[in-house]
C-alpha cells in the first residue's frame, strides 16, 4: 500500500498514509493496554480524574492551535492537535469490547457448570 501511495501522489501522500496508519495502531494499541491498567484499582481512581483533566486541556490547545493559525501565525499550522475524538471513539470502543468479553466469559462459564 505504501509503494502505491507513493507512486500516486508522491511522498507527501505516502507520509500522510504512513502518520494515519501510525495512528491507528497506536490507538488501538494504547486502548489494548488502558484496558488492562484500568482494571487495578488505584490506576482507575487516577483515571478518573486525569481524563476528563486532559480532554479539557487538549481540547484548549487545539482550539488555540486552530485559532492561531487562522489568524495568520504560519508556524501554527505546522503544530500537530490532539485527536481527541478519535481517542474517545477508541477508548469506548475497548470499553465495548471489553464488555462483550465479560459477558462471553460469564455465558461460557454457565454453560460449563450445567
């Protein structure tokens, strides 16, 4: 897919698909270990209170990064924003999955003990 992305639109179209597809597994990634911290209890606790912490500063920057830009500082749109949807929509995707898990392990379980 790169050696294609590259021959249609350059390098700059084969860096862009090379950073989307970074992001993707990182996300997908870091969901995949959220998931297992999250089950300890004092890492929930922090979690409880760091999130919504961080979603509000990252959504600030980004906002700031936006509005800079638009007023004509150049160096701005250069600076990457948080994908903070895109964070969201892959922590409650986990959060799905890890519910399907534990309702196929309890279902499991019950129908062994029959």
């Amino acid at each position: 897919m790169l050696a294609n992305e590259f021959q249609a639109g350059g390098p700059r179209a084969a860096v862009y698909y090379v950073s989307t597809e970074s992001k993707h597994l990182f996300l997908t990634e870091s969901v995949k270990v959220w998931v297992k911290l999250d089950q300890y209890p004092s890492v929930h606790k922090v979690a409880e209170v760091a999130v919504p912490t961080a979603a509000h500063w990252s959504e600030k920057y980004n906002h700031f990064v936006k509005e800079m830009s638009q007023k004509g500082y150049v160096v701005f749109g250069y600076l990457p924003v948080v994908p903070v949807d895109e964070i969201s929509n892959a922590f409650k995707q986990g959060e799905a999955e890890k519910k399907e898990d534990a309702t196929a392990h309890k279902d499991s379980d019950s129908s062994d003990s029959d």
